[in-house]
C-alpha cells in the first residue's frame, strides 16, 4: 500500500530555519500536505501542493517538491519558539479518493 | 464559527463496554472521516463517509462502527471495545473527500483509554 516516511525529530534554534522532510511512496499522488498539530490540539492544515508544482511559497513557509524522487519538504525560516509541534506529511491521489495517507510525524523542538 | 467538535474529549472505559464518540461539523461538509492517532504511526483512517447514507473502511476499520444518517453528525461506536483501541481519536470534514482537502477541519481529539 501507499507508505509516507518522515524523521520522527528535528531540534532547531530559535532564528534558524528548519526543514522537515518526507517521502512517499504513491506514484499517483496527486495533492501533498503538510499539517501542523501543537500540544493538546488537532490538525491544522499549513500548506498543500499539487503535484504538478515545484515549490510553494506561503510567507515563512516554503515547500520543495521532487517528483521524480517523490521528495517534499517543509522549510520556515526564522524559526520561533511558536513553530514547536509535530509536523505531519501527508498525500492524497486520484487512486485514494476519500483518503489522506499520513506520514508518522516529526516533532519539531525550537530551542532559544 | 466554522468547527468540528468531538465529545467526549476524554474517555476512559473497560473492555467490552460499547461506546459512542459523537462527532458534528456546522459547515454543511459533504466528507467527514474518523482517524486514531498513536505514537510512531501517525494519522490512521478509520472510516470515512462522502455523504449521508455513504461510509467506507479506511485503513484500520476492525472493531469500529459508523453511520451517516444526517449530514452534520458522523459518529464513531466502538460495539466492544479492547485495549488496543486506546488511543487519540480525530474526526475531521472536508467540502468533499477530493479536490477540497484544503478545507478539511479537525476536530481537537478525543483520548480513549480501554482498561
């Protein structure tokens, strides 16, 4: 079945930026995700991408597609103690109709 | 305000005592879907429904139950519940279950402890 894969922890320092990685393993993915959960909350949606684009800029967030490695990644910049959370991937296709396909997370530590 | 909301938010039970998680979105969603979250793995789906009357298995559906007898209202039962049902529940809705994912709400969880 479709798989997503995220390293499961990244510590940062406040000021840096951070980039959150993820791969997956669904040819036919057609939307991917990146959704951000803080402590004692559910989900909230960061950004998305098509898969017919590169790259996507959204403020601090940038978010790099590779296709052709099935490679996307998360950066913000000017990380701040607020970006602390755990950082889902996830992917959607044209073959998953209904579905979204969650990677395991990767919590994010920003340190002063 | 747009929101999903879950009750309740925490739960804990004993096994083989059925239980029911209610789940209501007030933005008229076509897509509502329930997900356990555990340690290690992520997000799983469990159930999803793309309109009234219309449910289908997600990934991990052995041991739930849901219906979609109203738009606004998708609830999780649990017939007999065992321990490794212990986990955070999230229910989330969506306009549709497609090319709308960037609406999809969350609700804030529910913590389900089967003793």
């Amino acid at each position: 079945g479709e798989d997503v894969e995220q390293s499961l922890f990244l510590s940062v320092r406040e000021g840096d930026s951070s980039v959150i990685n993820c791969t997956y393993t669904d040819s036919s993915s057609t939307y991917l995700y990146w959704y951000k959960q803080e402590p004692g909350a559910g989900l909230q949606l960061l950004t998305y991408i098509f898969s017919n684009m590169d790259m996507k800029q959204d403020q601090r967030l940038t978010v790099l597609l590779n296709k052709k490695d099935k490679h996307l990644s998360l950066r913000i910049a000017d990380t701040q103690t607020g970006d602390s959370a755990i950082y889902f991937c996830a992917e959607s296709g044209i073959d998953s109709w209904g579905k979204l396909q969650f990677g395991a997370g990767t919590q994010v530590v920003v340190t002063p | 305000e747009a929101q999903v909301t879950q009750n309740p938010r925490y739960l804990i039970t004993v096994t083989g005592k059925k239980l029911t998680v209610t789940c209501s979105q007030n933005m008229n969603h076509e897509y509502m879907s329930w997900y356990r979250q555990d340690p290690g793995l992520g997000l799983r789906q469990i159930y999803y429904s793309m309109n009234v009357e219309v449910t289908d298995k997600g990934d991990v559906p052995e041991g739930y139950k849901v219906s979609r007898k109203e738009k606004r209202n998708f609830p999780l039962i649990l017939e007999s519940p065992s321990p490794n049902q212990t986990s955070l529940y999230f229910c989330a809705s969506s306009q549709d279950g497609g090319a709308h994912w960037d609406t999809q709400y969350f609700g804030p969880g529910t913590r389900l402890t089967v003793l």
